[in-house]
C-alpha cells in the first residue's frame, strides 16, 4: 500500500460496463480446452473438473507443469508443497522469495501466451477476482486447460486450497494443509471469544480513500482477528469521504505492508493531511500495521489475521507468554495492493499495479 498520490496517476480506468461484461462471461460455460487428435494409444489420460467459476474444464493426469498467473495461486502451490511442478508464474508473484527465480510470463492482467505455451503446460490456474476472461479463452482456442479459482471468505480460501490439491493429484496434502489452518482459526477463535471487536478503517488506498466492503475476503480476515469494519458497502473496494469517516470513528486505522515501518511512514504522512487530526485513532495514534498477506487469499493469510489480533486484543495472549514467539515468514516486496472498484463513477480500475495482489 502507498501513501503517494504519484502512483495513482499511472493506474488506467475501464468502464463499469466492461466489468460486468467480464464478470457474465467468467461465469459462462466455454468448451474446453481442445487437444491434438491422436490415436488411441497415444492418447494422454485426461480428468474433468468444475472449477471455481462453474466451468468444466479438462485437466491432463497427472498434472506435472503448471503456470500460476496470481500471486495466491503461487504462494498456495508452495504451501502444497508442489513448487516444484511450477514452470511459470507472473512478475508479481514474489512470495516465497524462491517463486522470484520462477520463468516470468508477464503481468496477470495481460500475460505472454507465447511464453505460457512454449513452458508446456499441463495446467494454467487462474483467478477470477484478478485474471480476464479474455486470457482464459485465448488458453482454451490454444489447447491450454486452465483452472480458476474463486473464494470470497477465509473459510472458502481453505476449501479453495483444498480442491486445489485434488485438482493437482495431491489431497492429501490439501486435507492436512486445511486441518492445520482451522486448529489456527479454532485457537484464534478461542483466544477471541467475548472481546469486543474493535471498530477499524482498513485502508486500502489514501488518496483517493479507498477501503474494503463487507463482502470481501479480507473483511471476513478482520472479523476473524476481532475486528469490524466501519464500513457498511456493498461495493468491494468503496471509497470513503473522510468526513464520514471522522462521522464514523474507527477505533483503530489498519494499514497492510510489507514491513512495520512502511505502514508507521504511511500512518506519519496520513495524520499530517487536512482533517485527518479529526479522528481520535489518529490523535491517540491508535493503529496496526500488517503483513500485506491479508490482501491475498492464500494460505498465509492466517498469519495476518493473527498479527493484527495480537495488535488489536493483547490481552487475549498474554496470558500464554509461550505463544508471545511470533513466527513470521519474511515478508514479500511492498508493492500497491488491490483491483479496485469505484463506488462513485463505476469505474474499474484494471492495472498491473493491481496485480501485486490476490
């Protein structure tokens, strides 16, 4: 997440009639990917499946080369333990440090698909909060399966993660990654239970202000570290006037990043602009600042759901001073967070700066 308003003028807008076109037609059926005509006894084995976005796609058994184009997805093959099959996968996925040495295919919004198909994929996996349609369908005309993903909460974020590791022949692995993630949340929960939640702002962008709606995954995030949003919108990324936002007063300001300091130089900067003084969190300098973790549903989200109820609820652990040992994976380059929506105009914002992100 950045302060400067600089970056802002390098991100390009489309029309909110665009986004619903590309919307309806992720959620239309294609014909799936065609393969080569061979002769039965060369014929490769294939398995169908339906993917996140309702389309039934035809995957080669067993997946051994896969190309990840968002951020998630790769870090989810590394929690599965398959980084190995990993050919290809974006410029911004950056986490762990090894998917950096990874081919690059290019940006998510607008991949190579000379370098994806000259990697041999078995499997291309998408997302569809990030990726376009337009770049699923030009995969199927080449004969290229792909795979899409889809989750909205932390608990779909886990079955995602699951399904997943069918999809790539490995459930047992997905089975017992999500078994340790729910213990996570079970004793995070427990740890939790009859605190008040705190009020918070998480802010996405600053200028323009820009947060989350209650329909997000990262909003349930909030939820599951005791925290709610004061933010009542459908919209997925509203912006905010700062005047409701003072109205409102949040007891906390969240800012993800990728590192303590970042988030207090954005936190700094923030309560030196006109009106910002208006809120008692910024006069009482009343904030958290968390791994940039939580704007992508991936596994290692929970260790930003835990970081931020540790910051919001320290009484709930310190009665536990050996769980007080944070284990933290190093944080990811800091790059701009989300694809955003704009409540006022309708516009969508599409950008590679976006895809730092889910």
């Amino acid at each position: 997440m950045s302060i400067r308003k600089d970056v802002k003028k390098k991100i390009p807008a489309r029309s909110a009639v665009v986004a619903l076109l590309l919307c309806a037609a992720w959620c239309c059926p294609r014909s799936q990917a065609q393969t080569p005509t061979e002769s039965p006894a060369a014929a490769p084995l294939y398995k169908d499946f339906v993917d996140e976005a309702g389309r039934t796609v035809r995957i080669p058994q067993p997946v051994q080369r896969i190309v990840s184009l968002a951020p998630s997805l790769t870090e989810t093959i590394y929690a599965l333990g398959l980084q190995d099959r990993l050919v290809g996968d974006t410029d911004y996925c950056d986490y762990p440090p090894d998917a950096q040495k990874k081919t690059k295919v290019g940006g998510a919004i607008n991949p190579s698909l000379e370098q994806i198909v000259a990697l041999r994929p078995d499997l291309v996996l998408v997302t569809k909060s990030l990726n376009l349609i337009e770049t699923v369908h030009a995969l199927d005309n080449l004969g290229v399966s792909s795979y899409g993903t889809d989750p909205h909460t932390v608990q779909e974020i886990i079955a995602s993660t699951e399904r997943l590791a069918e999809v790539l022949g490995v459930p047992e692995a997905g089975k017992s990654l999500g078994a340790d993630l729910q213990r996570h949340l079970a004793d995070l929960q427990q740890r939790l239970n009859g605190l008040t939640a705190r009020r918070v702002l998480f802010i996405v962008w600053s200028d323009p202000l820009i947060s989350v709606g209650k329909g997000t995954f990262i909003a349930d995030a909030l939820r599951l570290a005791g925290a709610t949003s004061i933010v009542d919108s459908a919209q997925d990324w509203p912006h905010m006037s700062l005047e409701e936002v003072v109205r409102l007063q949040p007891d906390f300001l969240v800012f993800p990043a990728a590192h303590s300091d970042g988030g207090q130089s954005d936190f700094d900067v923030l309560a030196e602009r006109p009106g910002w003084r208006g809120l008692e969190a910024v006069r009482n300098r009343r904030f958290a600042v968390i791994s940039d973790a939580v704007n992508r549903p991936a596994p290692r989200i929970l260790t930003a759901i835990e970081d931020l109820a540790r910051q919001l609820h320290p009484e709930a652990f310190s009665a536990h001073p050996e769980d007080e040992k944070e284990k933290k994976p190093p944080p990811p380059r800091q790059q701009l967070s989300l694809r955003l929506t704009d409540s006022s105009s309708g516009d969508r914002v599409l950008s590679e700066a976006c895809a730092c992100a889910l």
